[in-house]
C-alpha cells in the first residue's frame, strides 16, 4: 500500500502548549503547518493549570481543546497521531506516523514535552497531579495551610524549605541512610520542618483523597498532600534517526535536549519547543517559548526565500544581459 504524503513549510511534533503556540505563530505569518500529536499531555492528571494569567485553574485538556480550535483559522492542521521517526528529505525532513502517512516539512519543531518518572512507591502514581505533587508554583496554593509531607530525594532540601511558604505543617521523610548537614538541619528546625526518620513506602487513600503515609518502620502518618520530585526524561525517538541525543540537565533532574539561544537544536533545521529543552517551564513559559520559536523558523525561511529570489533575480538580468551582448 502506497505511503501518504503530504507537505508543509514546517511540521510540529508534540501539540501541548509549546507546540500550539509555535503553530499559531506560524500560522498567522501564512505558513503551511501541521501539528503532529499523539494526545498523550504531561499534565492530563492535573486539575488545572495555575500561573497562566486569564486561564488560571482551567483544565489542561479544556486549554489544549480550546488552543486547537483557535488554529483552525488559520489553517494549521492538527492530525492526531505518533510520530515514529524523521529522516532527511529533498524539501528538508520527513515524518513518519502510526497511521501510515508521511508528513513532509521544509523545518522540524520538536515540542514533545517531557515525561516524569515517579518514585516507585505504593498508590503514589494514582494520586499524582492532584494531591501528590512537586512544584509549589503550580500546586502550592491548592495545599495551603494543609499536611504536607516531603519525600526525601536529591531535591527535598530545596523543596521542604520552600513548601513552608505555603504551609507551616511541613514533614520531610528522611532516608534513615541519609544524614543531613548540621546546615540543613538547623534550617529545617528554624522553619519548623518536622524530620522523621524513616522512609514512606505507601500512599493511603483513594485517588484524589490522599490521607496520609505508610512508613519503612511500619508506623503511619496523616497527611493531606503528598511532595515529590519526579525524575525527568525526555523521548527523542521520533527524531533519533536525525542524531539528536539527549543529555543530563545541569540541575540535576533529568535528562533534556540542548538548544541554542534561539531554540535550534544540533541538527540543522530542526528547532525546540517547551520542556523537551527547559524542563523547569511552566505551562505559560512553554507557550511563550513555543511563540518565540515559531517567529524564528520563520524568519529562518524568510531567509532562505529572500536569497532563493535574488539569485533567481540575478540569473534573470544575467539571462537579459547575455541576450543583448
């Protein structure tokens, strides 16, 4: 059966915020778009999205819905499927998907997000997003004043200090293997941070209803909300064939993709977008970098069709000049 094709100025691998916003840039500036994506959004689990001004509290999906239909106008196509790999074409890059068509583009946005990689502890991945939670930009408010307890990771002396902004009921289960600083546990006791010594090996509670922990020394302990912090990984397997390659983030919590200052990654021609490159962007940073990104790919191909015409100009005079020689 013959492979399907079809062409576009730039493809859009990942369609969350950052892929839609470079669509919409696109789209706007006339460009021929298609946004690949497989409808699997990071944070489907959550409530809401916070810190987005004007959407404040909307759900993630509902905000995802809302940005496809706003492309609609434009004539950006959204076609709901999985890009498995890319390869070098004539016009530039060309995608293959699940559903048996290969997309062909002139540049490649990769804006496929990331994935978070949980602690392996019992119940925790049913209550992630609501009541089991890393960030306190994103969730803090919705846990204020609540139990809060802290798993120990490489990040919870940056992460129980903080939650204390928003809770001055704030437990950290330390990894009885673990010994904390004289630094670090005279700041804990300064912000009044509880330390138990033990490790939290279960989530008690339905999903969505978190009351409290089990514990390595078999004891448990209420709570109302659960602190993680999720590994980070990204999957570049769409693009794999075109030599990008991941690498650890200089913070420590995963792995990313690099990207210039611009959003280019090492591969000629194919750009990044959102937390595939900065896994710290939030849902209005992601956009506002897929936003970015768009308007330089298409200055990109301004570039590239702006000398395309001069030298079409000058072999036109060159033609005219040799015919009146």
């Amino acid at each position: 059966m013959e492979t399907q094709t079809q062409h576009f100025d730039v493809a859009i691998i990942g369609g969350g915020a950052a892929g839609l916003s470079a669509a919409q840039a696109l789209g706007r500036a006339r460009r021929s778009v298609v946004v690949i994506d497989a409808g699997e959004p990071r944070n489907a689990p959550a409530q809401g999205v916070h810190n987005f001004l004007s959407r404040d509290g909307m759900n993630p999906l509902e905000l995802l819905k809302a940005g496809r239909a706003e492309l609609v106008k434009y004539g950006v196509e959204v076609v709901k499927a999985r890009a498995l790999d890319s390869r070098r074409s004539d016009l530039g890059f060309t995608v293959t998907l699940d559903n048996g068509m290969d997309v062909s583009a002139r540049r490649l946005i990769l804006a496929s997000g990331l994935r978070d990689q949980l602690p392996n502890i019992a119940g925790l991945a049913q209550h992630w997003g609501r009541d089991v939670l890393h960030c306190p930009y994103c969730h803090g408010w919705e846990v204020k004043d609540q139990r809060l307890g802290v798993v120990d990771s490489a990040m919870a002396m940056h992460q129980a200090p903080m939650f204390t902004q928003w809770s001055k009921q704030v437990t950290l289960f330390k990894d009885p293997r673990k010994v904390l600083t004289a630094e670090e546990s005279e700041q804990l006791e300064a912000l009044g941070v509880e330390v138990v010594e033990a490790s939290v090996t279960a989530v008690l509670g339905e999903p969505g209803s978190l009351h409290g922990v089990e514990l390595s020394d078999g004891t448990q302990r209420g709570l109302d909300a659960l602190v993680v912090m999720p590994n980070f990984d990204v999957d570049v397997s769409c693009v794999k064939s075109l030599g990008l390659v991941t690498q650890e983030h200089v913070s420590g919590i995963g792995r990313h993709v690099s990207a210039d200052e611009l959003g280019q990654s090492t591969v000629p021609g194919l750009w990044l977008a959102g937390n595939v490159a900065n896994p710290m962007a939030q849902v209005i940073m992601a956009a506002a970098d897929g936003l970015g990104v768009g308007a330089k790919v298409n200055a990109d191909l301004m570039q590239e069709e702006f000398a395309h015409k001069v030298e079409q100009l000058r072999q036109e005079k060159a033609a005219v000049h040799n015919v009146h020689a």
